[in-house]
C-alpha cells in the first residue's frame, strides 16, 4: 500500500543521501563502509516490508508478528549503525 511504497522512498532517499556523502568522502574504508551499510540498510527495509505485508494478511499468526518485530528491530540497528558510521566520517563538529 502507500505506506509501504513511502517507507521504500523514504529509505531509497536516505540511501542516496548516504552515497553521495560516501563519494564526497576521500576515504576509500570509509567509502565502502557507507556503501555497505547503506546496501544492508535496504535489504533489512525490503524484509521489513515484506514481513508487514505477511503479517497484515495472517492477523492471528504469532509467528508472522515475531517476524515482523525482528526485521523492524533489524531495520532500527542498521540505520543507527549507518547513522554513527555518517557521524564518525563527518568528524568533530
């Protein structure tokens, strides 16, 4: 639904955001890194879509609602990951 199609834009968005940071960057591990994360972002939020779209089909399934909670706390631990990683190659304020 729109939900999940603003959730895909959204982090779509915030990975392009993170590439281009990664190409202003002249650190080529630090470049990797972001593109890494960035990559791994993705998959988790593609999971996590596809998870709520299971679990809104079998309201009643415990097993389909667990899964949806993983792959969202997934999700949560890999853009604050990204975020820190962002931080850390921006250096000191």
């Amino acid at each position: 639904g729109n939900a999940s199609k603003n959730f895909a834009n959204s982090i779509a968005r915030f990975g392009d955001s993170t590439k281009s940071l990664a190409g202003a960057t002249g650190d080529v591990v630090t470049q990797s890194e972001l593109f890494g994360n960035s990559k791994t972002l993705g998959q988790a939020s593609q999971q996590l879509v596809m998870a709520a779209q299971r679990a809104q089909a079998n309201t009643d399934d415990p097993n389909s609602k667990n899964a949806l909670k993983e792959k969202a706390n997934k999700v949560k631990s890999t853009l604050q990951e990204l975020v820190q990683q962002v931080n850390e190659s921006l250096g000191p304020a």
